[in-house]
C-alpha cells in the first residue's frame, strides 16, 4: 500500500470510520465493519444517492438533459432468489473466475491479478518470467527479478551466439495470457518459463474455475435441491419485480427502478481495502426505456452519474469516464461506460471503478420470459441443451409493457447505473484526506491533517464547544447543541481540552463547522462559526445557527 494509503487506513481504525471485520480473532479477508464515524459517513453517501436518483423526479418535471420527463420508484428484494433467477440470468453459468494456487504456501490468487514479466531474445524466443501482483504494477517487477531476466537473457543470446540486446525487451502480460501464449507456441512450461508463486516463488496448480457466488442451503434440504445462493448483484431482483412494479405502482413510462443492498462475491483474493470485498453493498437502478429512445437516455445517466461524484466533492482531476471497448463489453451490452477514480494505492495513471453505466438492451427481460440467452452473431437466442431444449428455462411470464398512449407493446430495453455504496465511500475519504501547517495555541507550526468531506456526507456537521467550563458557557452551548439535534443536524457536544485541540479532533473527522460559545456571547448573544477549510471565523446570532449551518450544507 502507498504512503497516503497507510495514512487514510491508521486515521480510519483510529478514528472509527472502518474496522477489519472480528479483528479480536485476527479478522476475515474481505469482510469490513463500519464504526460510528464509518456508518455515518456511509448512510450520507446511501442518502445523496436515493435523494438524486429517487426523491427529485416525478413525471410532472424534466431534468436538464432528460430527454423527457421519467418517473422513479425504489423496492428492496431479498438477498436469497429463486435459484432459477441466477440459471436464466447466466450467472450460474458465467459467474466464475480463474485462480491457481501456491502448493506451498496454499495462497491463493485471481488468475488476472498474476501479471507475468517474459524476457525475449533478439530471435523472439521466451527465455524466462517472473511473476508478481497486478494490482502492486510496475514496482511488483523488483530488482532481483529484473536482474534474473536479464541474466537468464545474456546467457541464452551468449549460447546461442545472438548479439547481446543492448535494452533487454521485457514483456508484461497476465498468468492466463502467458499460459495461453505457451500452449499455442507448444513451449512447455519449465524451467526458467515455469510461472511461480509471486509471493514465495514456490510451485503453483494449473489454473482453474471458481464460481463466485456463495451457496447457502435453503430449510432443512441439504442436498442439491435445497441450494441457494446469495446475491452477486441487487439488479436481477428489481428485473424479476419488473410486473408487479408495473401493476402495482401506476409508473408512467419510461421509469426507474431502484435499490440499495448488500450482495456478496466470493473474491479468491480481496484486497486493496475495502475496495473489493467478499461483502459489500450496491447502489442500482434500472431504468426500462423504448428500445428506439434508449441511447438517448444511456448518454443522459452516463452523463449523469459521472456529474454526481464531482458535485459531491471528487476532484474532476481524479476522475474519468471511461467507455468500454468492444472487447470488453458484455455479450449483452450495447455500451458500456465507467466513472472511475484514481486511488492512492493504484499507480499514476492508473484508475479503480467507481460505478458502471450499461446499456443492457431487452436482455435482461427476455431472459427472465424465454431462458438464458447467448449471443449468435448479432442477435441474442435462448442456449439449447443437447435435446435442443432451452438449457435454462425462463419464467414463461409475459415482462412486455403495453403504451396505452401508442397502444404498441414492447421489450423495454434497460440503462442499468451500478455504483458500489462501499467503493463510493471509500473514494470520499480518499479525496477528503489532506495534510497542511497551521499554528497551535502557542503559535508554533503543526501538520494538521483535515478531512474535507462535502457538507451533505460528512459524518458530523457541527461541533458546539464552550470555551471554558463555566461563567454558563456550558448551559449555552449544550442549548444550540440541543436545537442542532431536533433539526435533524448531525452535531457533537465538546468541552475537554484547550480549544485548539478540539478543533484539530473534529478536522481529522471532517466536520465542516465548529460554533464556540465565548466569554462575548453573554454580551451580544452569539456564537463563533469556524470554517473548517477555509479557517475562517465569523460571529453570528445564537438563534440563527440552526438556520445558518443548514443553509451551509445545502447551499
């Protein structure tokens, strides 16, 4: 992990933003807890992502951009479905990974995340690899690996009487690219071509398939017929809803449906934080649309949701948004665009997903009306098993939708936002974490360390300090304390140690305004408002607190 990365990880443990989940036991791999600062901070991010995408539509108003005006609606389904929902989806067939495992350490490792340094003779001739972590980039590539590539590269151009190259080319691909590369050149992989375990350069299996979804057994069957599985994604409970939500809800076309849920991924090796865990939690919405308006509206949520990170405090400079190529689209997917964020454990240059904006067509609703479907040059057909029988049947039901105004019925197509609630969260404390010098209460300079969270999603929103413990300084402050709280504000009352000190605690937390009740406040009935960025003090009256620090955080 970077430097900046450690920092922002000890101020998390430190501060009660994150914990390793049942740390008392030595922890779980990729599973977190939130502490009191950490699931404030959280619910914020959940609550300005349902504000946004729930609260402020309605088919009576169009937002800039829309291409028309759209209505929305929320449910939330269950983490367990009918196992049939993931059969007809394809994620019982396709939701798997590659992984190989160390024989002699038993570590195990995500086939993509190996990448596979290869020296080439001036002949193109493999000579010899070296392996390493992906995800650590071109630092993985040590020294000592490097030198040994180009030992083992003198030593095969000096044999075979090749001139020395003056630059040894080094090659860098993943573990499944470089097996690949192997088998179609017919080079057995030996010797100094074996690819070893990155970690103790010990032997390692062939690789091979891991399902990603954890299964769970359902009442008291413990064979095949009672398996289920845990949710990999919230999307597919939403697509099964599509009809009730229509029947139900008087949803005017077109419309959005969405959810916020935990979903679980059994990730052979989760890393990088809280980045990708085995737990975790989405924020979706699926929005059905006319197939003929569907590009239209997949420009205007990628558009869209691309603004929402930077309005909620992501420096554009860290930040892009990045459209898929055609080999990395889903069969399914018509286009495909990430808004991604450059973290501090990724090397320059280099960014982590954040949310996927898809384009998913009709796939999702004729899946769940005909059975799995599978691409055939341009068009998507129901798989057929070896009696030419639908390999995974689908529901039967009829997921079309009727346009009383056009009295046309269609397969809605979908423009499905996908953002990570945890990964989200994790990038705000990223962006907010920032180091400056400023003086203590002897004048003397300091690192002050500041979490520059936006207003809407930092944990606490005011801090209310007497200046001393007594001459009613307390009772004051513990009464704009009091109305804070009835207003819904999240605020902190706070009177141990000397000024300055508290308000170095609530900057390490990101809390945007302080209020100190002082020895004036008697006189002209007002407090202190500190900035938290701008160090900015102004006075203002006690009873227009309330209103003042509302009005701060939603501009």
């Amino acid at each position: 992990m970077k430097k900046e990365m450690e920092k922002i990880v000890a101020l998390c443990k430190r501060r009660g933003f994150v914990f390793q989940s049942s740390e008392i036991y030595g922890g779980l791999q990729g599973f977190w807890d939130y502490g009191p600062l950490g699931v404030e901070l959280k619910r914020n991010v959940r609550e300005a992502w349902w504000s946004d995408m729930i609260t402020t539509h309605n088919e009576l108003i169009t937002p800039e951009g829309a291409p028309k005006p759209f209505s929305m609606t929320g449910v939330e389904t269950t983490i367990i479905m009918h196992p049939s929902v993931w059969k007809s989806s394809g994620h019982f067939d396709l939701f798997h990974d590659f992984m190989v495992d160390s024989k002699e350490s038993k570590a195990r490792f995500r086939v993509d995340h190996v990448s596979v340094a290869v020296a080439y003779a001036s002949d193109e001739t493999p000579v010899a690899c070296e392996t390493y972590m992906a995800d650590i980039g071109e630092e993985g590539l040590s020294k000592t690996k490097r030198k040994r590539l180009e030992k083992a590269l003198a030593e095969y151009e000096k044999t075979q009487g090749l001139t020395p190259s003056e630059s040894p080319e080094i090659r860098v691909c993943n573990l499944m690219d470089y097996s690949k590369m192997l088998v179609e050149a017919e080079i057995p992989a030996t010797g100094k071509l074996e690819p070893r375990c990155p970690d103790t350069g010990g032997e390692l299996t062939e690789p091979r398939e891991f399902n990603l979804m954890f299964k769970t057994i359902i009442g008291a069957l413990s064979g095949e017929e009672g398996t289920a599985f845990l949710r990999p994604e919230t999307a597919q409970g939403m697509f099964v809803n599509f009809k009730n939500v229509v029947d139900s809800g008087r949803v005017k076309f077109p419309f959005g449906v969405a959810q916020i849920g935990k979903s679980f991924r059994n990730e052979i090796t989760p890393r990088n934080y809280t980045f990708r865990s085995r737990e975790f939690e989405q924020m979706e919405m699926e929005f059905f649309c006319h197939p003929d308006e569907s590009f239209e509206w997949y420009k205007y949520w990628r558009d869209r949701r691309y603004a929402w990170y930077i309005k909620h405090g992501i420096d554009p400079g860290n930040l892009i948004l990045r459209d898929h190529t055609p080999e990395e689209l889903a069969h399914y997917s018509v286009g495909t665009a990430d808004v991604e964020y450059a973290f501090p454990f990724m090397e320059e240059n280099e960014y982590g997903e954040l949310e996927g904006i898809a384009h998913r067509g009709d796939f999702d609703l004729r899946s769940h009306m005909e059975g799995k479907l599978i691409r055939e040059g341009d068009q998507l057909v129901v798989e057929k098993n070896e009696h030419g029988q639908p390999k995974y049947k689908g529901s039967g039901k009829d997921l079309t939708y009727f346009d009383d105004q056009t009295r046309e019925r269609f397969v809605p197509h979908v423009i499905e936002p996908a953002a990570g609630a945890d990964r989200a969260t994790l990038a705000f404390l990223c962006e907010a974490y920032y180091e400056d010098e400023q003086p203590d209460e002897k004048g003397k300079m300091q690192t002050r360390t500041v979490m520059r969270f936006h207003p809407k999603l930092a944990p606490v929103k005011a801090a209310v300090f007497p200046l001393i413990k007594k001459a009613g300084m307390p009772e004051v402050a513990a009464s704009i304390y009091g109305k804070l709280r009835a207003a819904g504000i999240q605020a902190v009352y706070d009177q141990q140690g000397a000024i300055g000190r508290r308000y170095r605690r609530q900057d390490e937390i990101g809390t945007p305004y302080c209020l100190t009740v002082d020895g004036e406040t008697e006189q002209d009935n007002c407090v202190t408002l500190r900035d938290r960025d701008s160090l900015e003090q102004v006075r203002i009256p006690v009873g227009d607190v309330v209103a003042e620090i509302q009005k701060r955080i939603h501009g």
